[in-house]
C-alpha cells in the first residue's frame, strides 16, 4: 500500500494520508479488515501520530473504517451502491454484488383499501389488495422494510408460499406472465420511528430513506411499495446527460 506523501503539497497531510488507505480499502481489503496501528501508520510514512489519528477519524467519520476500542482500526461495510437509472431488484440486485438476499414476511393479508392507498394505485376505495410487509436482508442483515400493496383481481391465488421462495418480481413474470414497463419512484430522508428500528435493527432517530415506487405494466399500477431503507446501507448513482445546447 505504501505510496509517498508530498509534504510540499497544498493538500493536508491527514488528507493524503486518507486518500492513499481510502484507494486501498477500495481495491485491496475487505470488510472487517484490520488496519496497522497508528504507530506503525506513523513510523511508515515518517508523519506524526496527530496526523494520523485526524486521517483515522476522517477516514471513521466518511464510513471506511470503524473502530473498537483497545483493539484498533476495521474495515467498515461496503455500503451498497444502486444505479437509479435502470429498473432494480433488491434479491438480483444483492446476488450480483456477492450477498445471498432472503426476505422474512411479516404480513400476508388481503385488505380493503382506504382512500390514500386506492388514489396511488388508481383503483376505487374497498377494492380488494394484498398487502405485504416485509423485511429484505442482506447475508442475513436488514436492509429494506418494505411495506406492498398489489391489485388482488391482478394476481389472484398469490400466497405467501410463493413469496417465501421466490422474489416478488420473479412471481409476477413466472406466475402471472406480467412484464413490468416502468417504475416511479419517490425519495426523501427520514428519522426511523421505534417500530421501523426494530425491523432494521439500527437505533430509533437514525437516518434513512423512504422509497415509495409505483410499477407499471404498460400504463397500469401493478403494485405500490413503500420501503424504509437504512441510510448506512446504501448510497445511489444518478446519470445525468446533458440534452441542451446551452447551461445556464
């Protein structure tokens, strides 16, 4: 790992110091790896223990590391990045990246719907819909808290069986011959409550992001989830491309 830090450099130190372990966490180590002390950090780089620790906080601070006390510096988790570009599954999604995704279901009922509900999947109020909560975990971690609602006289028969072994997706195409469109989907930061802490298993207040998606089949509303996902977990890529001759 061992690359020169340029002490004529206008950028600091402690910086220099981050970006060399932060390029190294990325390409060489993996999680739970633990990192040299801050006296060998010190004597390999000729910079002095106050550099090295304020590169260690940065470093703990950004999520690359974390730290136990008497024991030293680890390799935090990879924090899962999604393209928002593209339709996404969270159990192919997982997979791709090395995780092995399970679901446990937590609710499997068919309820009437009240007002808000039956105007997001523009249906009429009382419509029959199956609604769904489940938790989505990631090599046996909670990630998502989903809650679904989908059209009862669209997948008639759906059971919870058909959940427990396959992904929703992965019903909808093999069970009931459905090609999803397109999907919408709607983002704003939160404070988890005490139920949704539980799920996740993270503190009460921490930071997360309500997802609500709309999916369509062609120009019809097959299904509405509403997810709360960890904030720790996951970060998202957008794309954006210039179509305009001018930016102002």
């Amino acid at each position: 790992m061992k690359q020169k830090i340029d002490k004529n450099s206008k950028i600091p130190l402690y910086i220099q110091l981050a970006d060399i372990f932060i390029e190294d966490i990325e390409k060489n180590m993996h999680e739970n790896d633990k990192l040299d002390t801050e006296r060998e950090i010190s004597k390999q780089y000729s910079l002095s223990r106050v550099t090295v620790r304020q590169a260690l906080d940065y470093l703990q601070k950004n999520g690359y590391i974390y730290k136990i006390q008497g024991k030293g510096n680890f390799v935090a988790e990879r924090t899962m990045e999604q393209n928002l570009t593209k339709f996404y599954s969270f159990s192919e999604d997982m997979r791709k990246k090395g995780k092995v995704p399970t679901t446990e279901i937590l609710t499997f009922e068919i309820v009437e719907l009240d007002e808000k509900i039956a105007s997001k999947l523009k249906l009429r109020e009382n419509d029959l819909v199956y609604k769904i909560a489940r938790i989505r975990l990631a090599d046996g971690v909670p990630m998502i808290y989903e809650i679904s609602y989908l059209p009862y006289n669209r997948f008639e028969d759906l059971n919870k069986k058909m959940l427990e072994e396959n992904s929703m997706y992965d019903v909808f195409n093999k069970n009931y011959h459905t090609k999803i469109t397109y999907a919408e989907e709607l983002f704003r930061p939160i404070l988890v409550n005490k139920l949704e802490s539980i799920y996740l298993k993270i503190k009460e207040g921490e930071c997360a992001l309500k997802v609500e998606r709309l999916t369509y089949e062609n120009q019809q509303i097959i299904e509405y989830t509403v997810s709360i996902t960890r904030g720790d977990k996951f970060k998202y890529r957008v794309c954006l491309i210039n179509d305009a001759d001018n930016i102002d």
